[in-house]
C-alpha cells in the first residue's frame, strides 16, 4: 500500500480493511482461484443440465411407450386426439346422464316426501276431525242426558203434585162433609136436648 493511502486511511480501521481486501484481490492466484471455483461450478452446472436431460429423455421415452401401449390398445393411432376427445365426451354424456338421474331421483325422493307429509297431514285431519267428532258426540249425548233428566224430573214433579192436588181434592170434601155431619148431629142433639 502506498504511503500516500495508509495517510489517508490512517485513524479509520475499516477503511484499512477495506483497502487491504482490494490488495488482495489484485493478486493473481486469487483469480486463479475465482476462475478454477467457476469452472468447478460449469462443470457442476453440465451434469447438472445433463441430469435433467437424462431425465427428461427417460421421461419422453417412458411417454412414447405409454403412449404406444394406448395406440396399441385403442387400435386408432393416427386419431388419438379424437378417440381422446370422444371419451371425454362420453364421460361427459355419462356423467351428465348420471346427473340428471341424480337429479330425478332426488326429485321424485322430494315428491314422495311432500305426498308422504300430505297423506300424513290429511290423516291427521281425519283423526282431529274424528276426535272433534267424538267429543261433540259426548257432547250431545251428555246434553241429551240431561235433558232427559230433567225431562223425567220435570214429569215426576208433576205426577207428584197432580197426586197431592187428587189427594186434596179428594180429602177435602170428605173432610168437610165429615165436619158437616159432626156439627149437624151435635146440634140436632143440642135442639133435642
């Protein structure tokens, strides 16, 4: 380092640091060194790129045999793309059928739900009805009941005073006649005497 630089950088301990790195890079084996760590890193690099090649190369090889074990079961190798596209599309016809079935069934499923719950809603209705109707029979034959109580002791009260009102007005004269006859004989005996 130059007189000059180790004065300007003289106090400041990082800038010493710093000026001493940029010696040291001006040395040729360090760029020896930098040059051989790039080479290293190429070649790393080329096996690398080769590697992948390798891979890519089984890949297409194991994709060529597999796509040679399709044309071979689909006996159509010059239309793949069209028997392709002609599966996809009868998956799709299925699967939309497939869908559509779902879709009635679960249909029907909910119209046999819906006439489930209006058989039992009507069921229900006869038997609130047949209950309404049971009660109101109660009802009246209870209303009748009474009436007929009523009715009998209404008669029997009447049958008990037209009895008393025969009795008194049978009685009546009988004991008055007797009553007569008494006080006629004590005074026909009164005027004897």
């Amino acid at each position: 380092m130059p007189v000059g630089d180790k004065q300007k950088t003289y106090g400041n301990p990082r800038l010493l640091a710093a000026r001493q790195n940029i010696d040291s890079l001006e040395d040729p084996g360090i760029i020896f060194l930098f040059i051989r760590v790039l080479i290293v890193l190429f070649r790393r690099f080329i096996v690398i790129v080769f590697f992948f090649a390798w891979l890519i190369m089984s890949l297409a090889r194991i994709a060529v045999v597999v796509i040679i074990l399709l044309i071979l079961v689909v006996l159509l190798a010059r239309l793949m793309v069209v028997i392709v596209l002609l599966i996809l599309v009868m998956l799709l016809a299925r699967l939309m059928v497939v869908v559509v079935l779902l879709i009635l069934v679960m249909l029907l499923v909910r119209l046999m739900v819906v006439e489930i719950l209006l058989i039992l809603a009507i069921l229900l209705a006869r038997l609130v009805v047949i209950v309404l109707l049971f009660r109101l029979a109660i009802v009246v034959v209870l209303l009748f009941t009474a009436l007929i109580v009523l009715f009998v002791r209404l008669v029997v009260v009447l049958l008990v005073r037209i009895i008393i009102m025969l009795i008194l007005a049978v009685m009546i004269p009988i004991v008055f006649f007797k009553r007569y006859i008494i006080v006629h004989k004590l005074s026909t005996s009164v005027y004897n005497f």
